[in-house]
C-alpha cells in the first residue's frame, strides 16, 4: 500500500508541476519556474522508488493516465480549457485502461 500512496505522491507533484508549467510562461516567471523544478523533481524521485516494487510498466501506465485526467481538470478548472467530445471520449478509455490494470492484472501487484 505504500507503494501505491509514493505513486500518488508522484502523480500529484507532477501535476502540479505541469500546471505550474503554463504559469511559468516559458520559465520567465520565477515562482512558476521552481515550483516545476521542485515538483518535477519530487515526482520523478517518487517514481523511481515506486519502480523498485511495482513493475515500471504498469507504474508508468497508472502515473500518465491518472496525471493526464488531471492535467485535464486542472485545464478546465484554471484556464477554462474545456476538451471536445472527441477528446473526453479518449480521456475515458484511459481512464477504462487504468480501472482494466488495477481490477484485473496481477501483474500489478496489490
């Protein structure tokens, strides 16, 4: 379980990285820019702990589809990017992937 609470942690910290990304309008913004460097950082030393114990495939399948489902709230919430039908068509099949890998694999290790 601890584990799976460190790939947390990675996602969230690298979302909030990404999301201070668009804030740091090309790294010209200081405060922006190091919360992407920290957070960056956070999320990959997370990940890299996370890879010792839960295979790096399904580790990095969870970390980029959770991470993109909430870059894409975070969009819509602060920059009123709201995605087309086509696009929330392709956010629930990742979504459909992630729930596939946790409810049914084995090699993902509870």
């Amino acid at each position: 379980m601890k584990n799976w609470l460190i790939l947390l942690l990675a996602i969230v910290s690298e979302t909030i990285a990404t999301s201070a990304l668009k804030a740091s309008e090309g790294f010209t913004r200081l405060w922006p820019s190091v919360i992407v460097v920290i957070g960056y950082g956070v999320a990959f030393y997370c990940m890299s702990l996370t890879i010792k114990v839960i295979p790096v495939g399904i580790a990095y399948a969870i970390w980029s589809g959770v991470g993109i489902l909430l870059i894409t709230l975070v969009g819509v919430v602060l920059y009123k990017q709201v995605p087309d039908a086509p696009a929330i068509l392709g956010l629930l099949l990742i979504l459909s992937g992630i729930v596939v890998i946790q409810v049914f694999s084995k090699t993902a290790s509870h």
